[in-house]
C-alpha cells in the first residue's frame, strides 16, 4: 500500500470517529467494493483487528457501508467523485 486518499465527505463527517474515517476511506479505495476480512484492513492500517470488527459494524449501522448479497463484499456510500 502506497498511501490512503481520504476524501473530503470523509474527513467533513463530525458523526465518524477517527477510526471509522480510515477505514471508511479504506474501503471506498477499492472502486468496485471491497470484499476481504477484517484482519487484512487491521494489518493494512496498523490497527487491532477486533477494533475493525467493531468499526466495520459501527459504520454498518450508521448506513456508511452497504452490503451486497449474503457475503462481506461491501461497498461505501461515499460519492465518487467528491469535490477538494
């Protein structure tokens, strides 16, 4: 990994805590969704795994994440193409 793009409707969100922003900006990286475990975005950022557990279902609930299909591959809500 070369480095992490943190867009603007990310880093403006005042409801995310800081994890939820990284991760959050972790995930929407992968343009097509993400579909990979907990434990490869824990090692990616340098973060306990557990603490991805919680962070990935915290930004299910709060409706940052979607879900497709009855697996992990999922998808952030974050506009593509956000303005700087």
């Amino acid at each position: 990994m070369n480095g992490l793009w943190i867009n603007s409707d990310i880093l403006e969100r005042q409801d995310l805590s800081h994890a939820e922003r990284m991760v959050l900006a972790f995930i929407a990286s992968f343009p097509e969704g993400y579909f990979g475990s907990d434990g490869y975005i824990a090692e990616s950022l340098h973060m306990n795994k557990r603490t991805v557990e919680r962070v990935v279902s915290s930004l299910y609930r709060s409706n940052s994440l979607e879900r497709r299909g009855n697996s992990r591959f999922c998808v952030s809500k974050i506009r593509k193409n956000a303005s700087i």
